[in-house]
C-alpha cells in the first residue's frame, strides 16, 4: 500500500488526476441536498480579533476559508512556483539562453494573443478587466495530459512544455502585479519591500538559515495583504531572496522545494480546486454562449493559446532566432498549442481579481464554468491531435 501510494504521488499524472476529481466533488456537492452548507462553509470566517481590528483581514473584512486558501495557501504555491522558475534559470530548462529563447516567445504569443482576442470582445464594457483570463496555462494539467501519451514523447517537446508553462505562470503573476492590484497602502507596501530588502542582505551576506527567509516571507505575506497588492506575491519575493546555492540539492532553496512539492501538490490545489469550483450550475448552453466575457474566455483558450504560441514560436524560427528542438516537427507544436490552453488554476486565480464577487457574482460564475469548458476543449483537442500525430509516425 505505501508503495502505491508513493508511486501515485510520484506520478506527474497525479496531479492533474486529482485536481479533476476535486472539481467533479465540488460540482456535484454545490448541486447536492448539501449545496447550502457546502457554500457556507467556504464563506465561514478564520479572523480572530486583537482588540478591536482583526489580526488577518482584507479592507477591514474578516477572511473567509476561500480567502484564506486563495489568498495566504496560495502565496505557498507562488513560492513554489518562484522556485521553480529559478531552478530553471540557474540550472535547468532556461539556463542556456538559444534553449530559453523559443519557450519565451511562445510563452508571450500565448498570452497576447488570448489576451487580445478577450480585450477584442469585450471592448468598452466592465466585463474588459477579465483580459487576463485566458493568458493563463495550468502546468500539472497541461504536462498530465501529455504524460497520458506515454513514451512516445520526445523529452525535448515535454521540456518546451514545461518551460512554456513556467514562463507562462511568471507572466500571469506579473499581470496580477501590475493590472489587477487594489488600492494601495504605501504605508505597509513600504514595509513589505523594507522586509525583503533585509533578506535580500542575508543572501548577500550568504545567511543560510531557511526559518530566518520564513519568518521574513509571512511578514511580507501580512504586509501585502494589507497593502492592496495581492498577497500571493509574497511566494514569488521570497521565492527570489532565498539563497539558491549553486543549485545544490542540500541548499536553502532546493531543500524547501523538495519539501513543498508534495503538500502543495496535493492538499493545497487540491483545495484551491474545492474552494473555487463550488458552483450551483443554473445555466444552459445558448445563455453561456451568449456573454461577451465567456466567449473572450473560449477563444482566447481554444483559439488564442494555439496561434499564440504557434505563431510566435514559428516567426522566431523563420527569423533564425532559434530553432525547433530535437526531434520534434510543427505538426507536434501544434498539439503543444493546444495543451497550452488549459487555463485552470491561474485562469480560475485571475476570474477571482479580475471580477468584484460583491458585484458581479454571475460574472465570476460564469467565467469558472467557462474555463472549466475550455481547459477540457483544450485537453481533449491536444491529447487526441497528438495520439494520432504520434501513432501515425508510429506505423
């Protein structure tokens, strides 16, 4: 049993299989005799009060379980991702820049190009914040599916992928930062960045202990989440003060990244995908294909992503910026494309900033379905495209 276990958790399928799951639960749950309580567990508040203010709040508000998940656990999968981002950099995918160069620009065309197709839609109308939407591709989605094909794919087209994809999560995390940002309090956005100047001094200084980057890390998480930043970034600053060593699998960061891989996996998306998917479905086909937003949102995956990367990616190459990696062709990249629009997570993450729930409940409801609808658009079209791609070349 343990085994199994281990082996289920070491499976880069896993992930994505459980994630499907826990939307499945959650879907099946909020259209149960026990919608109701199933909701208002999620509104449940976490804050306690010291004196009269609540220790952990947003604009004076106490945090709800949902926020709590999507605005503090959350922040540990942005440092995860951080991580990640600067393994790549320093030792891994993106270390060699001619390597790096073909995923960036994919990278951006797929997010420009969704992005445009949405702002196109949805020019002159509130519904115009919700650009950052399909800019978004879900990595543990994009990269199970692909796993589902078996050996037949080349490491090359799974190291576009994965490079794809972080780069991708970096440029979402820098459209939050930029576009999707509160009201500021420079007050406490001024001691967030006096934080991580101190440790950005102990990596200078080559200080390597992990708990001092840790209690350094949740005072900048409380500090921007009472600043009007999005609280999240907190994962990514820290992400980018912790020594990284070389690359050492002993170090600082390499340490923490292998600790935080399993409960971010599998506890932390997971209940994101709970908390998130909690949707009373009340809606037929004809009134979700008739929104401006949806329809941003269904093209600018299906669509978008697609010609993004794929048009992007073949200009660099027609320009002799970079080429194609080994052992893969442009009928391959175009299944890549495809997986490329599996939104998910981030998608889901950036309906929740792009949208006030006080206001536009519908909107944010809506736009959850719709993503839903398209990620699995995408991943059927991809996983389907490349099985005959690969069986083909196979014969």
């Amino acid at each position: 049993m343990r085994k199994t276990i281990k082996d289920f958790m070491n499976n880069e399928k896993s992930v994505g299989i459980l994630l499907i799951l826990c939307t499945i639960l959650s879907i099946i749950l909020s259209n149960s005799t026990f919608h109701t309580f199933y909701h208002n567990f999620w509104e449940t508040s976490v804050s306690f009060k010291l004196g009269n203010e609540y220790l952990f709040s947003t604009q004076g508000n106490p945090l709800t379980v949902s926020e709590l998940i999507n605005d503090g656990l959350m922040s540990i999968f942005f440092l995860m991702v951080g991580l990640e981002l600067i393994r790549e950099i320093h030792i891994g995918k993106l270390s060699n820049r001619s390597q790096a160069l073909l995923p960036v620009l994919g990278a951006i065309g797929g997010m420009i190009i969704p992005a445009g197709i949405y702002a196109y839609l949805n020019f002159g109308k509130d519904t115009i914040s919700g650009a950052g939407i399909p800019m978004a591709t879900d990595i543990a989605f994009a990269l199970g599916v692909l796993s589902l094909l078996g050996k037949k794919i080349p490491l090359s087209l799974r190291v576009f992928l994965t490079a794809l994809a972080v780069i991708d999560d970096l440029g979402a995390i820098l459209v939050i930062a930029f576009f999707y940002t509160k009201k500021l309090s420079w007050i406490f956005l001024f001691f967030a960045l006096f934080i991580w100047t101190i440790l950005l001094l102990f990596k200078k200084l080559k200080i390597n202990h992990l708990y001092l980057y840790i209690i350094g890390g949740i005072g900048i998480w409380y500090c921007l989440l009472n600043s009007g930043v999005h609280a999240t970034l907190a994962g990514i600053l820290l992400a980018f003060a912790i020594p990284f060593e070389g690359g050492n699998p002993h170090g600082q960061a390499m340490k923490l990244l292998s600790i935080l891989q399993l409960p971010v996996n599998f506890i932390i998306l997971p209940l994101f995908a709970l908390a998130n998917t909690a949707l009373s479905i009340h809606l037929n086909i004809q009134e979700l294909f008739s929104q401006s937003y949806t329809l941003g949102i269904f093209f600018g995956l299906i669509v978008g992503k697609p010609l993004g990367i794929i048009l992007f990616t073949y200009l660099a190459c027609a320009l002799k910026f970079c080429r194609l990696p080994s052992e893969t062709d442009w009928k391959q990249m175009i299944g890549i494309g495809f997986l490329g629009g599996i939104g998910f997570t981030m998608s889901i993450f950036i309906t929740l900033l792009a949208f006030n729930p006080a206001i536009h409940a519908d909107y944010i409801t809506h736009a959850k379905i719709m993503i839903l609808f398209s990620s699995l658009c995408s991943a059927l079209i991809g996983y389907i495209y490349l099985y005959f791609i690969f069986r083909k070349n196979k014969i």
